[in-house]
C-alpha cells in the first residue's frame, strides 16, 4: 500500500468498521445512503457521486433509501437520472454559472434557485423517471417553520434564527420550537427509521404532484432563499431548508439491515446547521447514531489543490469576482474527479478494508 497521503479517506462506525474488516465493502453492504447540506460544498463531491452512482451502487438491486437535506435532495435528482454522469456534470455547470451577486435580492435568489432547479428535473417524463427509480428510494427533510420562523418579514426570522443558535447551546431541543422536522419520502418501501424517532417528525408522500416543491423548499435557506409553501400532501405551513433539522442525519436512527453510507466533503459531523457552531466538546454529548456510518470525505491533501486550500462556499459570491468564484469552483469540480478514481481503484484492488479507519467523533 503506498505511503502517500490518498486524495480520500475512509472512516467507519464501530459496527461498520467489524464488518468492513471482517468482509470487505461492497454496494450489497449498503441500505442506507446519507446526503448532507452545505450548498455549494457540493461541488467538492462531484466526481465521487458520478463513480458511486454511476458505476459502484448499480452492482447491486435491493432497494436503497437515500436520506438528504438542502443541495443533497438535487444530487439526488441527479443520481436517479439515466445518466447520472452528465447528471451531475450538468448540476454542476449550472451551479458554476449561477448569476448571483452580492447586491442580489431574496426574490432574485429565489426565481434564478428555482429556474436552475426545473431545468435540473427536466420534463414530467424524466420527473417520472427519477420518482419511479428501480433501487433508489428518497427520503428528503423540509423544515415547517413556526411562531416567528413562519415569517417572511427578515427581523422576525431573524430573531427566530438568533434564538434557536442561543437556544441550541443550552438544549437542542429548543430550535423544534421554531422548526419541525417533514420527511417527505417514496411509500413502495417501509421508511427504514427506528421506532423510538418516529414521532420526532411528520411525514409526507413524495409524488409528481410536490417533487418540485419538495426540492424547492429543502433548499430555501433562512434570508437568502423564501421559503415554500405547503405543496400537496403536507401539512400546513411555511418550508424552509431542511439542514436546519437534519444537517447529517446522525439524530435519526437509521434502521435499514445494512450499512449507511455518507459521501461528505468533511470528517466532520454535526446533527442540525446549528450544531456547526457549538465547541467540538458539546457536540461530543450531543447524541448521534455512528455505528454502522461509512464515512467517505476527502483528506487534507485534497484541500491543498484547491485554490486557497478551501472547497467553494456561499461566502465566496460575497468574497471572491465572478470570474474568480467561477474559477475556484471549477477546479474544485474537475480535483473532485481524484476522489472517485481513488474509490475506483480501491474498489478494483480490493483495498477498501486496508483503508478504512475507525471513525473520529465528532
């Protein structure tokens, strides 16, 4: 096994980790696959979701739930196209290209979020074709807002947001006040979430008639992007992103008979979009369901061929020219290419319990 630091790594649960070192990994393993919010992060993954999607998870039939929040459910608008290679190289041209500038409105994020979603569905045919996939089974997060989160006047959901960030240090039960967890989700396969969290959401059917607004709404992000309101089969209320409740997935436990896996452009780990500002201690007594977790995330070698080291963030619209920000992203998009080669190749030489590791928390 070579010396130099891979372009990849791998890290595992206790459960996983056993299993891994006992039988190897291969696409059967997998029940459960992960997507996590973070907007343009995204871009950083491109490469591996088309080998995982494209190549890999196709080697095997069973049904596959895929748990997604935020710019995940469109990567899986992407994994359940017929292509999903030029699925998600398109994705990601469209998200390079995205005419965003700082002085852009709410209303202006909002429509150019919304044109580049619908181009990114296609027809009522292809929409057909992604709900009605042979294997894979969505299960997307919207979060209901509530009390102040429910409006659209900016001090008001400011406030709310101030007040579940202060809240979430003391308990993080108190962001539940302001936004309530929506799994919107495929019904020809029992929804694969353990009894004891059932009650900690509602649910929906995902169908032709809400897909759009289901996608719309877990990528409406507080300020930034309005919220949705609620499509067909969903309880009343305002929608908004759905990595406010459900960042990573690691509150729910994830019932399915094998392992979850989770391509993220970090090893880091936090259970809503609040969690990502608390001490690495607190987030450690936070609870999170890991065992059976196969984590793929990119290594520091991977950031140091990126321009500034770093993987494309809303910020840069802000921080960086146009043309800059265009730059930086596709880089990001064409180095993200090394990860799925390096996947590739593990898979092929049979090396993927040689490299995988226990699971740093958090």
């Amino acid at each position: 096994m070579s010396s130099v630091e891979p372009d990849l790594a791998i890290y595992a649960g206790p459960h996983a980790y056993r299993h891994i070192q006992n039988h190897g990994l291969h696409a059967k393993d997998i029940s459960t696959l992960i997507g996590s919010a973070g907007g343009p992060k995204a871009l950083a993954l491109t490469g591996l979701d088309q080998y995982l999607f494209g190549d890999w998870l196709n080697t095997h039939d069973e049904p596959l739930w895929l748990f997604g929040s935020s710019i995940a459910s469109w990567r899986f608008a992407c994994a359940a196209q017929n292509d999903p290679y030029k699925a998600f190289a398109d994705f990601a041209q469209l998200y390079i290209h995205s005419p965003f500038m700082p002085q852009s409105t709410v209303a202006d994020i909002t429509r150019s979020t919304q044109g580049m979603l619908r181009t990114l569905l296609g027809n009522a045919d292809a929409q057909a074709a992604i709900l009605n996939h042979p294997r894979y089974r969505f299960a997307i997060t919207v979060a209901r807002s509530k009390g102040w989160a429910s409006s659209r006047n900016p001090r008001q959901l400011g406030a709310a947001l101030l007040g579940c960030m202060v809240g979430n240090y003391v308990h993080p039960a108190i962001p539940h006040w302001f936004f309530e967890r929506v799994i919107v989700h495929d019904t020809r396969s029992p929804l694969p979430i353990e009894d004891k969290h059932r009650k900690q959401a509602r649910y929906a059917a995902l169908d032709e008639h809400n897909l759009f607004e289901t996608l719309a709404a877990s990528t409406a992000i507080p300020l930034v992007i309005d919220g949705v309101d609620a499509a067909h089969n969903w309880p009343a209320g305002l929608y908004r992103d759905g990595g406010l409740v459900d960042y990573n997935f690691c509150a729910l436990d994830l019932e399915g008979p094998g392992l979850s896996l989770f391509p993220h452009f970090t090893q880091n780990i936090s259970a809503s979009w609040f969690d990502k500002y608390l001490p690495r201690w607190q987030k450690a007594r936070r609870p999170h369901s890991l065992d059976k977790l196969v984590l793929l995330c990119p290594t520091p070698r991977f950031y140091q061929r990126l321009n500034e080291c770093k993987i494309p963030s809303r910020s840069d619209y802000k921080r960086l020219s146009d043309a800059d920000r265009r730059q930086a992203w596709q880089n990001s998009v064409e180095q993200s290419q090394r990860l799925g080669e390096q996947f590739a190749q593990w898979v092929a030489t049979d090396q993927l319990a040689q490299r995988v590791r226990p699971l740093p928390f958090p």
